[in-house]
C-alpha cells in the first residue's frame, strides 16, 4: 500500500499545475486517471463519440464522470473536421489497422481541442501492462504527443483496482468496440454499427455473460459462452431471435457453434471483440 | 403421350445426320437429351469439370453416361487454353455475373472441342421452362451458338420426367453448384469448394433433406431443413460437427437458425445454392 501510495504522489505530482486533457473512455483506466487529475488540477475529460460504442456506454461515461465530479465533455464525430475526411474514409473501410487510425482520428481532435481550449497536456488511461501489448491505438496517440502517466509510473491492472479502491470509485462493466463486430475490409457504417448495438442489447435480455452478435457482411453470428449455447435449444427461442435481428435489418442470423472464444493476447487489437 | 411421342420424334429429326456434342452435366435435363442425340446419331456427351461441382457429381455423371450407352468425355479446366486465362481470373472474384462467366467459359471449351473433333453443332439440356427465368447462362451458351433442342420443341419439366419414364432413363439427384456456397465477391479457391464439398459430405450422414455449407470468408454457416435444425439441439452433436469442419479449414462454424430456404424463381441465378 506504501508504495502505491508513492505512485499515486508521483501522478499527483505529475499534473500539478497543468491545464489537462483526459482522453477519456469511462472505463476503469481513464476513469481513474481522470479522478486523480480532476482532484489535482484543472481537468477535461474528453469522450469521442464515434459511434463505435454503445449509447449506453456513452451515457455511463457521461454519469460516471459526474458522480466523480470530473468536468466531462462528449465530442461527436461528424463531418465539421475536414481535415479528418480522408482517415475517416479509410477508417470506414475497415482495414486492418482500423484501431490505429481510429485512436489517430481521435487524438487529432484531442490535439485541437487542447490547443482550442489552451490546455497544456493530454493524457490517457494507458496503464503498464498495455506496453507489453501490441497495441496499436498507443502508437497512434504517442505520435500525436499523448502521454500515458498510467503506464509511465508503471501501474499495473491490479494496481489500477487497487487504486480505484483507495479512491472509492467503482468498476465499471467492460464496454467493447462495436467495430470488432465487422469483419476487417467489410465497410464499417453507422447502420451496422446500430442494429450490432441493438442486436446485443436485446439479446442480453435473455443470455448471461459474454455476448457478441458479429456482422458478417449483413448475416449476424451470435456468439455466447459456451454454457449458454443451450438456450438455442428450442424453436421458440430461435424464433423470438430470428424475428428480431431480422427487424432489425439482418439478412441471414446464425449462432456461433463454438460460442464466445477469447482472442490471444498478442492478438488482441485484431480480435478484441 | 401422343403428343410426347411427337416431341421426341421432332428431336430426333433434329438431331438426324448431325455429329453432335451435348453439354452434359449428368442432371435430369441433359442425360435426357444425350440419350436421345446418342440413340439417333454420332453424339458426344461432354462434362466440364471446374470445382464448382463435387467429385460425386462428375463419378455419377459418368456413371449414368456410361450406362445409358453415351459417348462422354470429362475435360478438367485446367491452364492450358490460354484466351481463357481473362475469363477464368474474372470468375475466380466471385462477381455477380458469375453464373454468365462460368458459362461463357464452358462454351468456350465446348466451341473448341466441337471444331477440334469435326462435330457439327453442340447443344445443352436447357428446356422450355427455363427461358422463363432469368438464367444468364443460357445468355453465354447463346452466344457461342449452343442450341437448346428440348427448350426449341416446347419441352417442359413434366415432359423431361414423363420422356425420361418413357425410355427408361432414372431420374438423377439434383446435384447443385458449389461455387454458390460462396458469397459474391469473396474470391472462389478450389480450396474453399473443396471443404465445402467434404463438409455437405461428413454432414449428409446426419442430416436428411436439404443441406447446405455456406462459406462466409472462411466462416462456415450450415443451412438444413428447418426440421432438422433440432438435431443441433445437442452438445454432442455440436462438438463432432465443429471439430470436423475446423478440421477441414473453417475458422469458425455457425448454424443458420432459419435453416435453408428456397430463393425466389426469378432470382435463381443469384441464389440457386
């Protein structure tokens, strides 16, 4: 406990007297690095909407920052930036470094609210385990001059639950990127995007745990853990399903025989689903 | 059955002092009209074999020929002709006009053979009914001056089956294009038709009715009749049928929880699966 203390000084120490930007998410790293630059300094946590997260996810990050008192603002993604035109149409292509040009669309919108705003630094919820990672998305904010304060004083996971702890903040649900659901080079849309989102909040009504309805370019493939597979063992089930993922514009519904399958580490920017 | 009689007499003065090749496939259609060019004159039955149809189909297609006293020959499409090599590239990306290519190509073959051998005309099995649909392979064998004898003499499905009675020619297994488990646009490997052929194979030993292995970009979708789809209603049965087709080199296999369904009539070509 000492010596997390001692981190958490040196991130007190950090911020001290900077203006600060947080990129952040509402999830449970850039929560906690928002709390300590908030309770430290003056501090903007920043949200970009871009629709690769639920509107749930969105609306969770907006209370959160709230209940922690963090000064809290959601920029939507939409076409008033034209100098991100051409990286969100090759974005919208889905290639496979889709997760580095998503973070550098982001991180140049973080870099020109920071200069818009006169705010000295941007950091983000990178923690130390993440550089062992092939993570792509810190590359992109690292060349955009992002700094990771979190991984710089070498906070761990377990430090950040204990931390978050310390601090008496909450740990939030894991949210995940809806564009994992579309497969790499299939084109990633707003309508894609929205029936994923929809699909899996009507299916979380029925089934626990993991849940992932992917778009195979229009044919949703549902998967879920594994001892969940036996709640498709029934006609009416599938027929309730079927019906609604078909409303929801879904040419073709399929159900993932193996279920949800954790993607290997190393591999978890292409798979992290 | 007058009137049949005539029709067949009608044929077979068509077919009088010609050398005549038939593409032949060994379905219902063209084995009644290789029989009947083959009972009249000098007639060679070819079948062109280019992966999209499974080795079972070409083993029965030569089997029935064989029995019913034709003439047949089967030619691999393999890389020798040359002016193909366009054709063939552009029907490897699985374009919508595929079913046209594919044709267009087998024409091709069918030409040449037909001047190499010193035959007179070549004709295929399509029948009256066919012209009603939109079958953009009659469309290239049309172009390559392939005549379409049964669809000339006004002979339609019910004729082909009372003809076939009539002289004594069983009536084969639909056998379907491979090539159709493959999604437009999404290249055609003679590998990917090739584990979709062993997989409707392993499968076929379970599942009665209609079966069909989708290939979606490696993703194995299984379409049976709705009342079969119970039969996945089991762990068991799930487990055997996923290792298998992992086995065969599916990334992931999934169950279409519709099942299969027969495509609009006029929207065959696309779908004909």
């Amino acid at each position: 406990m000492e010596e997390l203390r001692k981190k958490l000084e040196n991130l007190k120490k950090f911020f001290k007297g900077k203006k600060v930007i947080v990129a952040y998410s509402g999830g449970v790293d850039s929560s906690l690095i928002a709390k300590i630059a908030s309770d430290t300094t003056e501090t903007l946590a920043i949200t970009i909407d871009n629709g690769f997260f639920s509107d749930d996810a969105i609306k969770k990050a907006e209370i959160r920052a709230k209940k922690y008192g963090i000064k809290h603002e959601v920029i939507k993604l939409d076409a008033k930036m034209h100098e991100l035109d051409d990286l969100i149409a090759q974005l919208k292509k889905n290639p496979t470094n889709r997760c580095y040009l998503c973070k550098k669309i982001m991180a140049i919108i973080l870099v020109n609210e920071k200069e818009k705003l006169g705010y000295d630094l941007i950091v983000d919820g990178t923690i130390y385990d993440d550089l062992f990672e092939d993570r792509p998305g810190i590359k992109a904010f690292r060349e955009h001059g992002i700094k990771s304060p979190l991984a710089e004083f070498k906070i761990s996971k377990k430090d950040v639950y204990e931390l978050s702890n310390y601090l008496d903040i909450e740990i939030p649900k894991k949210e995940t990127c809806l564009a994992t659901r579309i497969r790499f080079n299939q084109e990633i849309t707003g309508e894609k995007l929205k029936r994923v989102e929809m699909a899996e909040k009507f299916l979380s009504k029925y089934i626990k745990g993991t849940l992932r309805v992917r778009d195979d370019d229009g044919i949703a493939r549902i998967e879920v853990d594994k001892d969940e597979i036996e709640k498709f063992f029934s006609e009416e089930f599938i027929k309730i399903v079927v019906d609604e993922l078909k409303k929801l514009g879904f040419e073709r519904v399929s159900l993932d025989l193996e279920g949800y399958k954790r993607p290997l580490k190393n591999n978890i920017h292409k798979n992290i689903l």
